[in-house]
C-alpha cells in the first residue's frame, strides 16, 4: 500500500484519479457528488483536474485513497492492484468485528436526567443525536487498563479524542462505569458536540495496556484519518495478546 499518510506521488494520484472516475461512472454522479457528497470532501469543480495532474493536496488524496478502501476495494485492487490489495480492508474490520461488545459503549445526550435505552438486539443505537447536540459517552469496561476511541464515518476511521487535550492521548480507565471523554485537569466528563457530519457514526473504544495503548496513540492526530497501516499494525498486534487482556467496544449511532 503505497499510499500511507502524506506521501502519494504523482503518478499514484493519477492512478486514484482513474478509479474515481471508475466509481463516478458506475454509481452515476458528478465528481463533485463523488468527492463533497460521498466521500466528504469541500473540493471545488478544479479538483479532479488537479488529481489527474498530480497537484492535488496530500489531505485529500490520503482521504479518497482511505474511502475507496473501506468502500470500493474490490473494483480498486482489480484496476490499481499496486496501490490496493483486496486484504486491505478485511485485516482491521474483520479483526473489530470478531472482536466488538456491543452494549457496554453507550451515548448519551449531555442532560441532568440519566435516563438511556438501548437496544441489545441490534446494532444500531436507539438514541439519536442531533447536530449540534451535547453528548457523552458511557463505558462499562470489565477491565483496566488505558483507552483509545475512534470513530467510523463513511467508511474511514478517525481518532476520537478520549481526553480534552491538543494531542491524542489515551485515557486512565477502570473496571466498572466510566463516564468518557474527561477534561485531564478537573477528571469531570466533558461533553463532545458534532456541528456538521449527519448520518451514521461508529464508535470504537479499545481499552488495553498503557504501553500498548501509548505507542498507538502516536500514531493518531486530532482530525486526520488513520492510516491503514496503523490500523493494520493495530489489529495484527492486539490479536497476539490474550482474550481478557484488551477489550473492543463498539455503538453505531445515527446523528440527524
């Protein structure tokens, strides 16, 4: 996977121009449908010729690249096979998804009223969270250890900041409730507020140990997508510990 952070040549910027167009074609919309709506871009109509010149910025192109992975990787790996292999999903999904507790990670609006349903039987939160909305999180671990939040949107994965700091840093968790995410001065939950990004998010806390834990954090930054390296690394690394020594806890919940 060549594409790995902020560093796509030209040519590979060209490669992942021709798969666009592949997708655009085949779901029929616009580029700027393909990129602003379906991907989550703010691109203008000049972008896709930047791609195909190989100017385009290196944000971008790590964030399209992360997309077609997580939602294309099939026709990529068939039209580009030097930049996607057809594994390049399955390692980190497959490895949430054999792994994912439901029912422990629950959100919940920021009120005075503790008052929460959720549903067991399906993996979609009953609560819904509106835009702009103060919201919390509350996990109930059987574990100690340290923790680490992301969060799925639209098929990439990003850093979900568990500790009200400028940089990503795991937080200090203990078996039993714990309210999430926390200010690191006071130890008082504070809430979060999403402002833009409707439809479904899939929340992830992995709680396991501070070492473990503190050296992927550094792999993580506030507002940029995970690389798919590190989520790999990630998941072939946490699958070499024992069962009761990490935990995955995972809540799909729809902002409207």
């Amino acid at each position: 996977m060549p594409i790995d952070g902020r560093n796509a040549t030209r040519d590979e910027m060209r490669q992942v121009k021709e798969i666009c167009r592949r997708i655009k074609n085949n779901r029929m919309i616009s580029w700027i449908e393909l990129f602003n709506d379906h991907i989550g871009l703010s691109v203008s109509e000049s972008y896709e010729g930047n791609l195909g010149k190989g100017l385009a910025g290196q944000d971008t192109v790590l964030a399209i690249y992360q997309w077609i992975a997580a939602n294309e990787l099939q026709l990529a790996a068939q039209h580009a096979p030097a930049l996607f292999e057809a594994s390049t999903r399955s390692q980190w999904q497959e490895f949430i998804d054999s792994q994912a507790r439901y029912g422990q990670l629950l959100i919940r609006p920021w009120a005075p009223v503790r008052l929460h349903e959720f549903s067991t039987a399906h993996p979609l939160s009953e609560t819904r969270i509106r835009i702009g909305q103060e919201f919390i999180f509350e996990l109930d671990s059987p574990l100690d250890g340290s923790a680490l939040g992301f969060d799925l949107y639209e098929g990439i994965w990003y850093p979900l900041p568990l500790l009200k700091t400028p940089m990503i840093t795991p937080v200090a968790i203990i078996a039993g409730l714990n309210g999430l995410p926390l200010d690191p001065k006071t130890q008082q939950v504070t809430p979060y507020r999403e402002r833009s990004r409707r439809g479904e998010h899939g929340h992830c806390v992995i709680v396991g140990p501070d070492d473990l834990m503190s050296y992927y954090a550094r792999h993580c930054q506030p507002g940029n997508a995970v690389s798919a390296k590190s989520l790999t690394a990630m998941a072939e690394r946490f699958k070499q510990l024992k069962p009761n020594a990490f935990g995955i806890f995972v809540e799909n919940v729809l902002f409207e």
